[in-house]
C-alpha cells in the first residue's frame, strides 16, 4: 500500500498543487459583480420629485479586519460613457443591493441622468413633512392651526370713473343750463317775501317741467358735465341740470314724481346736519338714499348753511368735511360736487374742496356757459316763484 502511495504521489502531485493553489487564490480574490441599478430621487425641502435612471458599478468590499472600516462603505463608480452629468446627495444606499450590510453612505458624486416620464415642477413648495413641521412645536402635543374661513367685509363706498383731462380739454365750452330751485311744495298759508320768492309750487312746476320737455331738453347730472369737458363725452343735444338746493321735504312728494313723469332726474344739494337732527322741513336719509337709488344725485350744501368765504379754517374744515362724510356714510358714495351756503366762497374754500377730491361746485350768479378750468364757481340759473314760463324761455334763450 505504501509502495502504491509513493508511485501515486509523483504523478498527482501537480494535480494537488493546483487544487492548493486555486483554493488559496479564492479566499483572497475580490467578489465583484457589475449590475445596473435604478437610483430614485427624492424630494428634499427645496425641490419636487425626479425620477431617474442611473446605470452604475457596484463594487462592494468584504471587510477582513478592525483596520479596515472605511472598506465597509459602498463605492459607486460611474458609467464611463456619460454625456449628462449632475451632482446627486445621496442620504442612504439602501436601495443598492450588496455582499455586506447596508452602510450609510454621506458623500456626493457625479452620475449619468437619464430624465424619465415625470415632468419638473416648480421648487420651493412645501411638503408633507414640511406642513406637519409648521403645524406643531413639539412630538408630543400637536396644535391644530385651522383657522375659520370668513367672508371679506366689501366697502359699501362705489366708486366713481376719476375724469382725468384728456388734451382737448381747455378747447371746450358746454353750454348747459344748471337750473337752481329750492322749495318744490305748497306755499305756507304765513308765508314771507322770502319763502315766496324761494318756492315754486308744485302746478308751475310741472309746466315748468312739461315746456322743457317740448323744447327737447334732456336732463343730466354734473358728473356728465364734467366727463363732457375732461374727455368729451357726448351730451344731448339740449342738455340741462336740475339743481335743488337745501333739500327740503317737499322735493319727495312734489319734484320726484313729476320729473320722473318727464324722465328728469336731479341733484340735491343737502344740508347734513338739519337731516341728521330729524328736521321736519327737509328731507330724511332714507327719503334722500330713495332718490339716489332713483337716478338722482345727493350731494352736500354743509352742515348748517353758514356762510364759509371769510371765516376760520376750522370753521371751513368742520361745514365742508363734516357734511361729505355724512353724505358718504348715508349714500355709499363720495360726493363731488359743492353747492356754496348763500353763493359765498373765497380762495381758502375751493382750495380746501379740491384737497378733499372734489370736482367742483356750483355759485348764485348767472350763467350758461362751463369750462373745466373755472369747474368750482360754475353758474346758474335761478328759479324762484316769480319765475313764469315767459321768464324762464328768456333765461334760456329759447
């Protein structure tokens, strides 16, 4: 048997030698293996999803000592045929399959992107995470933050077409009668001089009323007068405006319904504060608010028709102000227009209206003819109750 194994060893020993050598090779050979691997992005605080495709080189390193750790990490090499680059962070490699256990890898390298099928959208844009974060201060207690939805409170102040100047503007004059009346009503059975010349009764107004339509006038308001002169929009061929002054009682009962038999509408110049006080000569707000709603214009004649031209800026600020706001308040537009307590005005007065936006106000004297440029000291043409039909033709030149 002996002498078998002597003869035997001889003629295997090369074979046995290569076994030895081949087993000792494999214990110190490296295992790589290259594979093609789908690495997805996720979104960070600062960006949306992005799905793409990476082709790399997994090369994964069996630790063989304490002094070895760093081998333990994943090495990523990159596809050598790359023409796209960009700069990836990458938290985990978790989704990398390897020969040795998961490590965390917190470095940033080069790779090949390939674009997939979902679009980029714009960044900054909060996350899920994000939201929960702002919705809470600590892990233990959240806060609800929902706040009720409550409807936005709307100014009921309408605003109106501001009538900026256009380039013809000092080239035009409007001939428009800007009538001036006061009481429409019955007059009282005590009356004097002055409440007589004030009133026309309710019989001569409608006449009144009834001439102009033949004569083919049209009534329009001062707004329309001044986008007239600022932009040149068109007016009737006979255009007038029905102004009344003081805002007596009477106007409800008396001048609505018959102008609007007519189709007139007018402009009453009111004195705020004997509204306010329940007088019972003029009208009350919800008569006037009525008018307004209408077709008619309610604008301010001050507080309590004293005279303003001469007088301290106190005094001016507290009539003209204090009479807009009341209007304003009441209607729900800012009045434009002023009509002077007994015609009587100064430098301080128009300056003062036109600080408050303003766009002009009207005098006592006579006169048929406006331009934009003397907008605040218009003229009118006086109505009284000596005014017959004869009179008034001659006023108007008819």
């Amino acid at each position: 048997m002996i002498s078998k194994f002597i003869g035997w060893t001889p003629n295997n020993l090369s074979k046995l030698y290569l076994i030895f050598v081949t087993v000792l090779v494999g214990c110190t050979i490296q295992d790589t293996e290259v594979s093609a691997v789908s690495v997805t992005r996720y979104p960070t605080e600062t960006t949306y999803p992005a799905i793409t495709t990476i082709k790399l080189t997994e090369l994964s390193l069996i630790q063989r000592s304490k002094s070895d750790e760093l081998s333990t990490l994943t090495v990523v090499q990159i596809d050598p045929g790359s023409t796209n680059m960009t700069t990836i962070g990458i938290e985990t490699a978790t989704n990398v399959r390897t020969h040795a256990a998961p490590t965390k890898l917190t470095s940033a390298f080069t790779a090949t992107v390939t674009p997939s099928m979902v679009p980029m959208t714009p960044t900054n844009v909060p996350t899920n995470s994000d939201i929960a974060k702002s919705t809470s201060t600590s892990t233990d207690t959240v806060t609800s933050t929902i706040v009720p939805v409550i409807d936005t409170p709307t100014s009921t102040l309408v605003p109106t077409q501001w009538p900026t100047p256009d380039a013809l503007v000092d080239d035009r004059v409007a001939r428009v009668p800007i009538l001036m009346y006061h009481y429409i009503e019955p007059l009282p059975n005590d009356a004097d001089n002055i409440r007589i010349g004030l009133t026309v009764q309710p019989g001569v107004f409608r006449q009144q009323l009834a001439y102009l339509h033949a004569q083919g006038y049209n009534s329009i308001s001062l707004y329309d007068l001044t986008y007239h002169l600022t932009q040149g929009v068109p007016l009737p061929a006979k255009p007038i405006v029905f102004c009344f002054d003081d805002g007596y009682r009477g106007l409800y009962q008396h001048a609505v319904p018959h102008m609007k038999a007519f189709g007139y509408t007018g402009t009453v110049f009111v004195l705020t504060q004997l509204m306010d006080e329940h007088h019972p000569s003029y009208l009350t707000w919800e008569m006037a608010r009525k008018m307004y709603e209408s077709g008619w214009k309610i604008e301010p004649h001050s507080k309590t028709h004293v005279q303003l031209s001469h007088r301290p800026f106190e005094l001016v600020q507290y009539q003209i102000l204090g009479s807009m706001q009341t209007v304003q308040a009441h209607i729900g537009r800012q009045p434009r227009y002023f009509s002077y307590p007994s015609g009587l005005y100064d430098e301080q007065v128009i300056e003062y209206l036109k600080e408050l936006g303003f766009w002009g106000a009207v005098t006592t004297e006579f006169g048929l003819k406006h331009d934009f440029l003397n907008s605040f000291t218009w003229k009118r043409v006086r109505v009284s109750g000596n005014t017959t039909i004869d009179v008034l033709a001659k006023y108007l030149d008819e």
